[in-house]
C-alpha cells in the first residue's frame, strides 16, 4: 500500500552532504529524473552493488522490480510518481533487485529535496521492515523512551506517511480507528483511548485499548457514551473536545474535586488502567471537532514531554482529516440509501401468484444506480412485470430510472394493444429525459386464463433475457420477442412473445450485473445462472433469489444488480399463495 504525504512542503528542504553522509539507513539521492548521484555505504551493501556502480544509474531500471522480479512499468511505479510529482510517498512493501540477483522485498519512503546548488531531486530511504513494524518487534524496552529522543527525523516522517495513508486508504469509521490504534501502539504508547463527539454533540468514548505483551487488548468496559462536554472546565480532555490545544495530563491532574461528569470519567480511566502519564490532544478538521486521541502510558516508564505533543498534533490533524472524509461517506451512503428504498417500489399482492425481489448497489459507487426492477396489476386482473437497466450506476442513472420507470408505467396503463407498441411510445420518449439518453428493459405480464393457467406475455428492448426454470428443474432462457434497447433512435420494428407458465415454475428477470465479469465471457455468465437456477429450483422463492445472488454474482462485480422472481404455486401450495404478501425488496448495505 502506498499513500501520499498531506504535507509535502516541509519535507522538500534541503539535504546538506554531511547529514546525508551520516544516515545509518540504506538510501540515495536521485535527481528530477530518477538517477543515482549519492548513496550511502549501507545501501551499497543491501544491493551488492559499489557506489560507483549506482551513481549515474537510473534507479528504477537498475533496482525497482515487481513481485515475480520483472522491471516493472514506469507509469505503474508509485516511486516514479513520486519523483515527479514531488510528493512523499511510502510504501511497505516494494521488490529490488541485488547484483546477485537476488530479489529484496523491502520497505521505502521518498521525500522531495533539494541538494548540490539547489538541484530538485528527492531522498530515498530503504528498509527490510518499517520503523512502526520494526519497534513492535523490538517489544516495550525502546518504546519506554520519550518519543522526541525516540524517533529519529526520518522515523517521524515514516510514521506520518503511514498513518496519512492507511487512514484514508478506508471509508470506514471503525476501521479507520482500529488502524489508528494499531500504528500508535506500541512505539508511542501502550494505551490509547479514542473519544468522538457525535452529530448532535454527544460523546462516545469508541476505544479504549491497551497493549499488552504483544497483544492489543481492548476494555470494553471503559468504553461507551460519556457525559456532555461542559463549556467552562479547564481540563484537559473537556478542553480538547472543544477544540483547545494539546495538553499532558496524569493521576493529579484529576485528583481534584470533579466538576463535570467527564472529569469523573477521567478518574476512572486513570485508576483502572494505571497509566502514570498521558498525552491529549483534539481530533479536528477546518470546521469542527470531530473527538480526543489520548495516550498513555503505564508499563513504560518514561513520562510524556511537551515535546511529544507536536507529534501527537500531527498524527490528530491526520487523522480528523480521514475520520471527516469517512464520516462524510457515510452520512452520503445513508441518504443514498433512504433515496434507493423510496425509488424501488413495493411488490403487489396478487392472489395464485408469490413475488420476490432482490437489489444490491454497485460495490464502488453510491448506493443508488440505474438498474430496476417494478411490478403493478392492471385494472382487467393481469399483472406487469418489468426490469431495466439505464446505463451509470451513480444518482444520475437513478434519476434517469426513476423518469423512465413512471412513464412506463403511464405509458402502459394508457396504451392498449401489444406490449411492443408500450414499449416504442416509451422509446420515442427517451431521447426527451436526459439522465437516460439509453437502456435495456423486459416488459411483461403474466395473466390466468381458464383455459390454460397462467401464461407470460413479454416484449424485450436488448435486454438479457428472462429465465424460466419448471418445478423439474428443466430451465430455459426466454429469447424471443427481442428487440433493439431504447435510446438508439432505429426505426425497427418490435416483436411480442407469449409462453405457458407450468405450475410449480419460477420466472427469473435480472441485470447485467448478476452475470457480468471482466474474467469471463457472457456466455460464461449466462451459463453459471442456467446451472445455478436448475440446481436451487426446488428452494423456496425467497431462499432461490438469495442464493442466486450469492452463487451467480462475480467477486469481481462493478454493477448494480436487480432481480425479480415470480412463482407459479403448485396444487399443493396454491392455499398458500392465495394469502401471500410480498416481501419488501432488501437493499444490501
């Protein structure tokens, strides 16, 4: 994983040749375009290779590899980017290549700088593990020191580039604070307490871990919902869920009569974890005070010093930064949700028949798209069945859906004759609603006739077809009645088609996205539903469209999906179906 820097400024200073000759790490300057013109005597030895064998070389032809030792693309090198683009970045992970041969995995950070009369270039560091990982193994003894006289510069550096990206590497609030908690322990710290301050100004103090030889232990019960914020206590943690600076703070601090309920709180805190120093400073953004990051100290035995508290402000400022965007996110997700739940209709009640359907977003976009799925009975006792595709999966495409869908349905409702001639009035309409300049969709309607039973009528605008699978287990696509998808502006005629709907089958109508693969054809798709469908045929019409989802969709899915199903009972369940209530489509977090 890489990531950059937030703060690139003040990495690009200038490296004056005896500090960079007193480096004890394996690095090089490069120049703007990535050639050797200093190296020091420990990556002389990690790459086997003689300064005057590096210098003047360009580096990421000599040294940079993949993981099967191939020199790797240039447009695809993160450290390319990085020279470049002038920007720090990290990775944990990265292959060289020794004189030998023989492949390296190692750890490196670049950090913009000037050197030699002021020539841009840029420092590279190398490691066989990073700093944080390096000081876990290490154990508690070197963590037990302050950590201004702890971390070097350059391990400082490392540290904010981490935790910059694996915190805005995720979405995700809980992650992103079991990340945070993960890169703070042990080398800062052997407790770190995490409170947040909710939408509404409640607080929540979300973790309270402790690390304990080698293992992160979290107390569940220190964790939980705090008393209010008061506006006048001069404490150190009501001070920064305000907003105040970093403070340090430790068993006296609140050894004083309490004044609020958070101080009581904090006495607790102290007294069960027995730390004998901390560290607190604010969780921030521009805006607002999202929450407080303490750290603490009760097995190592050096105190906090005003020192650490620049540090500690660092890491915060990071981390409010990726704590925001997550919230952000997710604040988005749930009205995208709320939204989705309001276009998707409800099924019908239809007396003989059952009905379920299934919707699940696109793993990479909002939660809302343009794939639907609708039914509604008509006034003469027939029941429509529709699903369609508008292409996008973003809140444009829904919205193009949700105008395509209403016109269907007035369309179809008003116009008599064949489906076909519904679905061309709705196609000389398409060309007028701009979130929908195209799209696929099945119209179909499923009637009970004394003569025969149930029977299916379809149109088909270029969409997949529908999948009729018998109570047997015989399944079947149903191709005819095809024609061209909306939005073309061909002047081509449309086709009607009609089936028999045996008892006990199940009508399946789906989306791309159910079947679609960048690792396998259509066809491929196609053919995985057929066997699927055939094998859970004889499930329950609820427990046939989830496993559907799960056994057909590929892992490598970036669509929105929607299936509708639809049950002709049997003799033996007719009884039932005569009093079934359609569930509720799901709509997958």
């Amino acid at each position: 994983m890489a990531g950059a820097d937030g703060d690139p400024g003040r990495a690009a200073e200038p490296v004056a040749a005896d500090v960079f000759d007193g480096l004890e790490a394996a690095a090089y300057l490069v120049d703007e375009r990535g050639v050797i013109a200093r190296v020091t005597a420990r990556a002389e030895v990690l790459f086997g290779r003689s300064a005057a064998e590096l210098i003047g070389q360009d580096a990421h032809a000599l040294l940079h590899r993949d993981s099967r030792g191939r020199t790797m693309p240039r447009a695809q090198c993160a450290m390319m980017h990085a020279f470049l683009g002038r920007h720090v970045e990290y990775s944990d992970r990265g292959w060289f290549e020794r004189a030998d041969g023989a492949l390296l995995e190692l750890w490196w950070l670049v950090v913009p700088c000037s050197f030699e009369r002021a020539e841009k270039g840029a420092l590279v560091i190398f490691r066989e593990s990073s700093p944080v990982e390096a000081a876990r193994g290490a154990g508690t003894a070197s963590a037990g020191a302050a950590l201004a006289g702890a971390l070097t510069e350059l391990d400082r550096l490392a540290l904010l580039a981490e935790t910059t990206t694996r915190l805005t590497s995720t979405l995700d609030v809980e992650e992103a604070l079991s990340r945070l908690v993960e890169l703070l322990m042990p080398r800062l710290a052997d407790w770190v307490v995490i409170d947040l301050l909710g939408e509404t100004g409640d607080v929540r103090r979300a973790a309270v871990v402790h690390y304990d030889h080698g293992v992160l232990v979290h107390r569940r019960d220190l964790e939980g919902m705090l008393p209010p914020v008061p506006e006048e206590s001069p404490m150190p943690l009501s001070r920064a869920l305000r907003g105040a600076a970093s403070a340090l703070a430790g068993p006296d601090t609140y050894s004083v009569e309490p004044d609020s309920g958070i101080t009581v709180e904090q006495q607790r805190l102290f007294k069960a974890t027995g730390m004998h120093s901390a560290a607190i400073a604010p969780i921030r953004t521009v805006r607002e005070v999202l929450g407080a990051l303490t750290l603490g100290r009760s097995g190592q035995p050096a105190a906090f010093t005003p020192a650490d508290l620049s540090l500690l402000e660092d890491i915060t400022r990071r981390a409010g930064l990726a704590l925001d965007n997550a919230r952000l996110y997710q604040r988005q997700q749930r009205v995208a949700e709320t939204m989705q739940r309001h276009l998707l209709p409800h099924l019908p009640t239809v007396p003989g028949l059952l009905m379920a359907a299934r919707y699940l977003p696109a793993p990479h976009a909002s939660q809302v798209g343009g794939d639907w799925y609708d039914a509604f009975p008509f006034t003469d006792g027939t029941t429509a069945l529709v699903i369609g595709d508008v292409g996008g999966h973003d809140l444009d495409a829904a919205a193009g859906m949700a105008q395509l869908r209403n016109m269907l349905r007035a369309f179809a409702w008003s116009q008599e004759g064949p489906l076909s001639h519904v679905v061309q009035r709705l196609d000389d309409a398409v060309e007028h609603i701009v979130e929908a300049s195209t799209a696929t969709l099945v119209l179909s309607c499923v009637e009970k006739r004394a003569e025969d039973g149930w029977r299916l009528r379809w149109t088909n605008a270029g969409h997949l077809p529908p999948l009729l699978v018998e109570q047997d287990g015989r399944a079947r696509f149903l191709t005819a009645g095809g024609g061209i998808m909306l939005g073309t502006r061909a002047a081509l005629p449309r086709a009607d088609a009609e089936t028999v709907l045996p008892p006990g089958s199940t009508l399946l109508l789906y989306t791309d996205g159910l079947i679609e693969s960048r690792s396998h054809s259509l066809d491929d798709g196609l053919a995985r539903l057929l066997a699927e469908a055939t094998a859970q045929a004889g499930q329950p019409l609820d427990t046939f469209c989830t496993e559907i989802l799960q056994r057909v969709r590929p892992e490598d899915n970036d669509d929105d999906v929607a299936v509708l199903a639809l049950r002709i009972p049997d003799s033996e369940d007719a009884g039932h179906a005569e009093d079934a209530v359609a569930p509720e489509a799901p709509v997958a977090p």
